[in-house]
C-alpha cells in the first residue's frame, strides 16, 4: 500500500500576504482523495522526530537555540518563517513523517512525505524555509539501523540543496546529486557530489537529456541501496522564483524516470515535496499530485 505522511501541523499559519503557499498541505491530500488516487488509509500521522537523531545532523547548539527560540533577528529571518514554538513542532514532525516514510519504502518500495524536503536546513542554521533537514535525518536513521549503507539523494528542486551538500560533504556513504538552476537562489552554492546547473529558461527536452546522462553517470561509480528523491516543482515556468521553463508533463516525466529508476534496480525511494511558488495553486497542487499517481501506477 502505498504510505503518505501527512499532518494537519504541516499548514502553519503565517502572516498575511506571505509568499510560502502553505495552504498547499491541505490542498494536495483533499485533491488526491476526491479523484480516487488515494484514501484515507494511504495516510499516516507522523510523531516528531527524536532529538536524539535531530543532534547527529545538526549541531546541539543550533538545535538548543531552535527549541529555546533564541535565534537572533538574522538567523530568524534567513529562515523565512516567524519563529514560534508551533513552528518548531511543525518542523520536527515534518522530519518524522520522513523517517518514517522511509521505513514504509523499505516495506513498500516507495513511500512520500506531503511536506519535506527541507534541503536548506545546515548543521548549524535554517535557511530557505527549512529548519532541520529532513532528507539527512532520514538517511541517518536508516544508516543508524542498518536499513541502508550508501543512500542516493536526487534533489531535482529548482534551488540547490546547499544544506544537503554540506550536511554530507565528508560522507562518502551519502551521494548527494542536484540539478538546479544556475542563476537562482542560493547565491552562493555548496558543492555536492554532483551539481548540474541549469541556465534560466530550460525547457522540458533538454532537461530530461541532462537527467538521463546525470543517473546513468552517477549509477556508474555510486551503488545505491535506497533513493532519497526531493521533488520540488518549482520547476515549473509557471512558478514566481523559478526562472525554468518546464511543463506539468515535463514535470511528470522526471518524476516518472526517477521512479521508474528506483522501481528497474529495486531501490526504495521516499519522496519529499519541496517547493512549488506558482501564481494559481492549481498549477502547484496538479504538479505534486503527478508523482503520487505515479507512484501508484508504478508500484502498486
């Protein structure tokens, strides 16, 4: 079956006129059940996860600052969200829904987190809306376990996930691709095992070309034995800070050659959202739904 972490703490309030589309997280499992894709059953509510594990990512001192909200004015607002206890919540619940998404991978082949993919998020700060990394605390739960050795992360958001590179630059075992564009946000960029940056305007053909040529080089020399798979739709030419040009089918072939992939090798891929900034939500909530009918197609 397949299993989606979702909670009703995923859509934090935030200010009037703020320009994170939070009410997608209520959107996106409402548009799944009414067309049939999923039920009820598909989803679970995560716990938070433990700070046992948050403390092996990131920095205890960052950590203690986050919980105690004691981040200075800068640090706040290079997260972009108003620092509250009820975000931090949000956050270590949005990070538990991803551990435990990727237990349901293993069980499953493939599992999703309605929210995640909080690739900003540094050992020692937030940034980009995220606030702890999601992706790397679900790769260390499966590495603590013995459920995983050497995890492939392939964030295909349109921003780099600068935090992902240096969480795991020194982890051989952690094979962190991204695919981005060039000239966007962040500025300056960490370096990942590999980086493929994107000139403003790609459209869907060449984009597909250079995701073909980047799976088969990185599957050349990195054996993975699980997928981590950010798929942002901030892709989008739609989308207000993306500067790509990609369609909603250009969109669902990338999901689909990256479950495809994982599904062909018999890798277990948990998917975490990302970002999605289009004007008409519409456009974000059809973009994310692709990959959950995908999964079902696929998988199940």
């Amino acid at each position: 079956m397949l299993k989606i972490a979702w909670s009703s703490e995923y859509a934090h309030p935030l200010p009037p006129g703020h320009r994170f589309p939070m009410e997608k997280y209520e959107l996106l499992p409402q548009q799944l059940m009414y067309e049939g894709t999923v039920s009820e059953r598909n989803f679970f509510a995560p716990d938070a996860v433990e700070e046992s594990l948050i403390v092996q990512v990131h920095d205890v001192q960052y950590w203690e600052k986050l919980k105690n909200l004691a981040l200075s004015r800068s640090e706040e607002r290079a997260t972009g969200f108003p620092l509250s206890k009820e975000l931090v919540d949000r956050e270590t619940i949005i990070a538990g829904g991803s551990v435990r998404a990727a237990l349901f991978a293993l069980e499953y082949g493939i599992s999703l987190n309605i929210a995640g993919g909080t690739h900003h998020a540094f050992t020692d700060r937030g940034e980009g809306f995220c606030l702890l990394n999601d992706i790397a605390l679900a790769s260390r739960y499966l590495q603590n376990e013995g459920l995983a050795k050497n995890i492939l992360v392939i964030d295909l958001d349109v921003h780099q996930g600068n935090g992902t590179a240096q969480i795991f630059k020194d982890d051989p075992s952690v094979f962190t691709f991204s695919m981005h564009g060039a000239k966007n946000y962040p500025h300056r960029k960490e370096k990942s095992d590999l980086d493929i940056e994107l000139p403003d305007g790609t459209g869907d053909e060449e984009y597909l070309n250079q995701l073909d040529l980047a799976l088969e080089n990185i599957l050349k020399k990195f054996h993975p034995d699980f997928i981590m798979y950010q798929c942002g739709v901030d892709v989008l030419e739609t989308d207000k800070l993306g500067r790509l040009g990609m369609s909603i089918e250009g969109v669902k072939l990338r999901d689909k050659k990256v479950l495809n992939l994982g599904k062909e090798l018999k890798l277990p891929i948990m998917c975490s959202m990302g970002g999605g900034y289009s004007e008409k939500i519409s456009h974000i909530i059809e973009a994310h739904a692709q990959v959950y009918r995908l999964a079902q197609d696929i998988f199940f």
